[in-house]
C-alpha cells in the first residue's frame, strides 16, 4: 500500500509513462490534485503525508482513465486557455495551443476597428474558447457566436456564465441563424478541417472527441469553403475574415478566398513553423 503522497504520485507518473504519456509528471500531478483536492504547492508541502483510502481509490481510477487514452481535460473537465480557464465536456473540441494565435490576430484585427463596440462573430464555438477569450481582452466588443450542437453551446453558455462574460450564443450551422443583414467587424473560424479518413482520427486524443468537430469533406476542405463562401455578404467593408487550418491546407484556403473576392489575403505560421491561420478583407 502506498504509504506517503510523494510515493503515490511517482506510482502515478510511472503508470502513465509506461502507458506512452508525453507529459507523465504533470498529468500525475493534475490527477493526484484532482483525487485529493489539492494543488502542487499543498502536494509537495504534504508529500510526506499518508494518503486517505478514498484518495487512493479515486486516484487509481482517474489513472486507469487516462491509461486507456482519454484525453486529461475530459478527466478533469477543465483546460486551461489563453488567460481561461474553461469546463470541458465531450461535445466539445478540446482547446489547443496553436488555436491562441486566432486569438492574438483576432485582437489585432479588433484593435485596428474605427468603431466603438465591434460586432466579432465566431463560428464554430465549441466550448466558447475563442470568443470568451476576446471578450475577456477587448469587453466592449460585441460577442456573438454560434454553434451547430446544443450540448457544445450548453457548455459554452456555461463557461461565459462561469467568467462573468457577455456573450450572445446562437444554435444554428455557421452563418444559417442570421439574416442577410446582420454583419460584423470581425468573423473567426476554427472549424472542422481533418479529412474524414485520416487515421489521426483513431489516435491520441481524437478519439474521444466529437467527430463532427474535427472531420469534414473535400479532403477536410468543405467547411472551410463553406465559410469562405457565406462570409462575405456578413461582412462590413474593409473587415476580415479569420480562418484555422490544417497545416497543408493554406495553399487551398488561399486561393478559394482569392476567387471569392477576398483581398489582402495572408497565411501566418504558428510557433511550429506551419502556415495555421489565413485571414481575407472584405473589399
């Protein structure tokens, strides 16, 4: 029996490293935290205490969840994004580090806006990740976004309740709840962009997450043409339109943009090196 809380958290990192987890130290320590309620700083002043048999117990099965593959912020139900940190279920696409560079031009694209309260959409919420985040770096915009799944946008409205932010939620496929009329400043996408048959899909954490958040057709094109499509008639003049992608697929998002009439169109490379964000103006 484990007889100290150092001692079950090296049981639990030399668990997981034997299950192939890349980061077998954290993930130990964020599963010990979660089974004991306690955060690093209280774990290492209490390491040489005896854990609780309930501890024990709750920390193996939190282990033998993440042994098996599922992703650690689905265990947890929290990620951390950005300046957020967010609840996370398994209608929602997990947030992930390269999505924050979105983010940082989304806000240069705010900031360079004449009007007081820009009206910034984002499509494709998920979680709410991206729109809570501007929202929480620019407040005076106008938030709206929306989101195809009622349960991803259940845990979005959460989230923004959670964070104290004011965010318009709307159920509907990308631009499908507005009329013609309505328009924005600023429209940011992070949709679907995986080819449904890639065999990603059966690995890691993808597993676990809703497939219609990750795969679409066209090679995993279709609903970023889709977008790039529709976007236009919701834009005002001279405003942009921000996409994700694959790390291939700039090339192709390019020049679909291009022929839809997009100008200043531009790729920009993530801190890996590859081309992630494209972004068009709105003539």
């Amino acid at each position: 029996m484990t007889t100290t809380l150092d001692a079950l958290l090296r049981e639990l990192r030399d668990r997981l490293q034997a299950a192939g987890s890349e980061e077998p130290g954290l993930e130990a320590r964020l599963l010990l935290g979660a089974a004991t309620g306690l955060d690093t700083s209280a774990l290492i002043a209490r390491g040489l205490e005896a854990p609780t048999a309930s501890q024990r117990e709750r920390a193996d099965a939190l282990c033998r969840r993440r042994e098996t593959g599922e992703p650690i912020a689905h265990i947890l139900g929290r990620r951390a994004f950005w300046t957020l940190d967010l609840g996370i279920s398994p209608a929602c696409l997990i947030p992930r580090p390269e999505t924050e560079l979105l983010v940082e031009r989304a806000i240069a694209a705010i900031d360079a806006c004449e009007r007081a309260h820009p009206r910034v959409l984002d499509l494709g919420t998920g979680s709410g990740a991206i729109i809570l985040a501007l929202k929480a770096e620019r407040p005076a915009i106008e938030a709206v976004a929306t989101d195809r799944s009622p349960d991803a946008l259940r845990q979005a409205r959460a989230n923004a309740d959670a964070l104290g932010l004011d965010v318009a939620f709307l159920q509907g496929t990308w631009l499908d709840p507005f009329k013609p009329s309505d328009a924005f400043d600023v429209i940011v996408s992070n949709p679907p962009y995986i080819a449904p048959d890639d065999p990603h899909l059966t690995r890691g954490d993808l597993r676990f997450e809703p497939r219609e958040a990750l795969a679409a057709p066209e090679a995993g094109l279709g609903d970023l043409y889709t977008i790039i499509d529709t976007a236009l008639t919701h834009l005002l003049p001279g405003a942009p339109l921000l996409l994700e992608h694959g790390f291939d697929q700039a090339r192709d998002v390019r020049v679909c943009m291009e022929q839809e009439g997009y100008r200043e169109v531009q790729s920009l490379r993530d801190p890996a090196g590859h081309e992630r964000i494209t972004i068009g103006v709105h003539a």
